[in-house]
C-alpha cells in the first residue's frame, strides 16, 4: 500500500495547537510518527476525504461502551464476537458502527488500543495510553472499570454545572430582550411626549433615548461588534500565551475560582490514579493528568514536575511549588508517593474535590441570584428614573 496524506490535529508538550499533514500507509502509522515528534493526536484523517469513522458519540455512549468492554475482558469472553453481540443489539446507528468496526479489526488481530486509534474523536489520547499500558501489564479490566468510573463522574459533573446555568442564563436572557424593548420603544416614546410639551428633558432620558435610537438604527453595527468581540475570545483561546491571561482573569472571580479548581484538581488526580494504576510510568502519567486538566495554570505547575522527575527528583520535592494545586492535594500526593500508595491517595483527592465541586455547582444558582437580583433592580431603577424625572418636572410645570 503506497503512502498517502493524513491531515492532523495535534498539541504539543507545551500544550499548543498544531495542524498539519504527515505521509503514511495507514492512521496508526500516522499516529506513531505524530507521537515520535513529541505530539498528542486529537484527530487524524486522509488528506482530501472525509473519514467514514469521523462521527462521536455522547459520553453517556462512552460510559455505556467502556463498561460493557470491561464486563467483557473480565468474563474472558472473545472480545469481537461479544462486541459483534452489543452492536446487533444496539439502536443508535452511530453506536453500532463504531462498536462493529472495533469488532472486526480486534478480529482481524490489532490491539484494543490501536482499534481506539481509528476513531480519534471518540476516544482521546488519555483515553488510548491507558488502555495500551494496561494492555501490556495485563490490567486491563481494572482500568477499563477505572476509565468508566471517570467518565461517568465528568458526565455527572457536566450535567450538575449546565443544570446551574440554566437559571441564571435565563433570566440575563430574559433581562436583555427587556431592555432592549425599553430602550427601542418605550423610552423614546415618553421622551418624545415630554419634549413636545416642553418638558426639560434630564441627560439620564436623554442618553437612554439616544442609545436606544442608535440600537433601531444601527443594530447590525452592534451585531458585528458582537461576533467581533467573541471571534477575538476564540482567537485568543486558541493562542496559548491568550489562554493563560483569559484563564489568569477568570481565576480571578471568588466563586469560579473555587469552582475551576476544584474540577481542575479533581480531573488532574483521577487520571493521574488510572494512569498509574493501568501501568503508565509516573512522567507519563503526569502529561497526561495535566493535559485532561484544561487548566493552562497547572499545565505549567505539571510542566515544573515533570522536568523535576525527569531528571531524578521525586514529587515531593517539587509539589510545594505548584501553587495551582490546593495544599490539601499537594499533601495527599506527598504521603501517597512516600507510602507508595500514590494511586489511593489520588483516589481520595477526586473523591474530596467530587464533593465539594459538586456542592458548589448544586449551589451555584443560589450564589448567583442575589447578583441577579442587584443587577435587575439596578436596570430597572435607571429606566424608571429616565422616565419618572421628566414626570415630575412636567407635574411642577403644570402645577
């Protein structure tokens, strides 16, 4: 088979974005001459197609997929005829492709891991390392349970903090469209009233008349300033140095920092622990923890120890310097490296943070609603001062 084209999308040991294209005769040759130049794939496919197994799946589907994998290598049960099995049976048709196509190729001899390689968008590269290692120290029902037991939390945890933010950005919603009403049509309508009676107009209703005359007339100028300011937020996002001043300035509010890092540090130790457990070695491990982070702040931290490890050091010589992580997680990693039970104390740091992110997320909406509450207040006492002044000047004029 001759070589052809892959295009790629990848990131680097310091955590950037990288796209480009690489030769190869297959993607799992692709893949492994990405990973010799220090990359981690985030998706591979044939330059000028589109790839057929190019379709995700929800994480729920992958909860449900990584559980059923792990019932299977724990029962000793073939794992192609038993996946084949599950793909029959399933409904949703782009479950039951991705389950037949990993099917046939475990059939046709490929690894489980490499089988995942296929399918790039469905499992990420945490996901492929910790089955490959534990493929090789023979672990794998215990991480495939651990990989479940992970993902279903992120699914619970997502699920917590959208049910959190479904109020408060209902009502910001809701209070928009408001005061656009106000500003566009009833202001003005009162301004105007008030003027041809020769009312003095004060510079609050003066000013919101104007505003709201400049949103009728030039709201597409609004729109493009708009779609501007949130291209440029994506932009710099996508720029590392842009993402760590975003992420600096967000860590900032008291109540989202301590929901960042809360998730931050629990993502950080729960795949830390599978890693480990599945048979990764320690600075492996570490990449792989501080990348599933999302968190520019501790990929630095995670940068500092895996150069510390690298070159002999041990965690605890190091941690107290990584101030992203909170102290209680720097001491449970400590004493878990010098039980060598690093893995269990990664267990418990998850299993504190778990609660407490989840506490926070449940209780987001009720931190949020006194805010709510000045904000709305503070709107509608400008509005009802830009229209009751000119009120009681005209009362005084014809009094």
């Amino acid at each position: 088979m001759s070589a052809v084209s892959f295009e790629y999308r990848a990131v680097d040991a310091a955590g950037a974005r990288r796209a480009g294209s690489v030769l190869g005769r297959t993607e799992k040759e692709a893949y492994r001459q990405l990973t010799a130049m220090g990359l981690t794939p985030l998706s591979i496919r044939q330059a000028g197609g589109r790839n057929p197994r190019a379709s995700t799946i929800g994480l729920r589907q992958l909860v449900q997929f990584t559980s059923q994998l792990s019932v299977l290598v724990s029962a000793k049960i073939s794992i192609s005829e038993g996946l084949y099995s599950i793909s029959e049976a399933e409904t949703d048709p782009k479950v039951k492709a991705l389950v037949k196509d990993i099917s046939q190729r475990v059939a046709s001899g490929e690894t489980i891991a490499d089988t995942l390689l296929h399918h790039p968008r469905v499992f990420d590269s945490i996901y492929v390392e910790t089955v490959r290692a534990a493929e090789k120290s023979g672990n794998l029902p215990a991480a495939l349970e651990f990989l479940a037991d992970m993902l279903e939390r992120q699914e619970e945890t997502r699920r917590q903090i959208k049910a959190a933010m479904i109020y408060p950005a209902c009502v910001l919603v809701a209070l928009g469209l408001a005061v656009i009403f106000l500003l566009t049509f009833v202001v003005p309508k009162f301004a105007t009233m008030f003027k041809d009676r020769g009312v003095p107009l004060p510079m609050l209703t003066t000013a919101l008349q104007e505003f709201g005359w400049s949103i009728q007339s030039y709201w597409y100028i609004y729109l493009a300033v708009i779609a501007g300011a949130l291209f440029a937020l994506r932009a710099a996002w996508a720029n590392t140095l842009g993402r760590k001043r975003i992420d600096l300035l967000v860590h900032k509010v008291p109540v989202l920092r301590r929901v960042l890092v809360g998730l931050a540090v629990q993502r950080f130790t729960q795949v830390l622990g599978v890693s480990i457990h599945s048979g990764l070695g320690l600075i492996e491990s570490l990449e792989l923890a501080g990348r599933s982070a999302g968190r520019p702040t501790l990929m630095t931290d995670v940068d500092k120890l895996v150069t510390h490890v690298r070159t002999g050091g041990r965690l605890a010589e190091c941690l107290p310097r990584c101030t992203y992580l909170t102290p209680f997680a720097r001491r449970m990693l400590i004493a878990g490296e010098s039980a060598a039970e690093l893995p269990r104390m990664c267990g418990v740091v998850t299993r504190h943070y778990e609660r407490e992110t989840s506490h926070l997320t449940k209780n987001l909406s009720i931190i949020i609603e006194p805010i709510l509450i000045l904000l709305i207040t503070g709107v509608v006492l400008i509005v009802a001062l830009a229209i009751f002044m000119p009120m009681w000047s005209m009362v005084e004029l014809l009094g």
